[in-house]
C-alpha cells in the first residue's frame, strides 16, 4: 500500500518508513499563539523527518492516524482473501463504494476540513 501526504507531493510505500505525531505552538506577535499537530515521516532518506500532515487538534490528528491504520488492515485483509470464498461472500456484503475502499491501494490523508 502506498501513503500520499495531505497536499499530494509525497507519496510512498507504508512498508519503508515509521510515523510519528508531532505537537508545535506557534507563536507569532498578532494573532494568538495555536498548536499545530504534524504526522511526521522518518525513514533512512528524511532522517530528521518530512511532514505528511498538519491538523489544527490532537483529536484530528490520532483520527488521521486512525483512518490509516484502517486502510491498512483492509488493504492486508484484501490481499490475505482475495481468490477465496471468504473473499466473495465480503464483497456481496459490500456495495460498491464499501468494496472499492476497502480494495484500494493507497491512502492520502485528509484534509483538516475532511475531519470536522
């Protein structure tokens, strides 16, 4: 499965690299200081890491995170069934937009308005 950043310039395989989530104020003299909630990529070409992702909360953030983790499973669950009876009987269950997420082979992360 492949991962794509928020604004679509990075994209690559979720099986070389490891993520984090990183938590920054930002201060500026006129407007009110915020926090800023990154997922962070770190692999062996971005030792100090690129970001994929910036939320406004840390509830947005770990829900991101949370949506790629489900892609995953479903990904892994795609690949372990697909030929089988098991296979068939899900994707009767399924309609045609459940079976095409769950059957895709990428994720991008949401933008912060996606997650309201």
């Amino acid at each position: 499965m492949r991962v794509i950043s928020q604004d679509g310039t990075i994209d690559m395989p979720y099986d070389y690299f490891s993520l984090y989530i990183s938590w920054a104020k930002i201060a500026s003299g006129k407007v009110e200081d915020r926090n800023v909630f990154s997922i962070v990529c770190h692999n062996l070409s971005s030792p100090n890491g690129t970001k994929l992702a910036e939320y406004s909360t840390e509830e947005k953030v770990k829900k991101a995170m949370k949506m790629l983790r489900i892609a995953y499973e479903n990904n892994v669950f795609y690949h372990c069934t697909a030929g089988s009876k098991c296979f068939e009987e899900v994707r009767s269950i399924l309609s045609e937009e459940q079976f095409q997420k769950a059957t895709t082979e990428y994720f991008q992360f949401p933008a912060e308005e996606e997650l309201e």
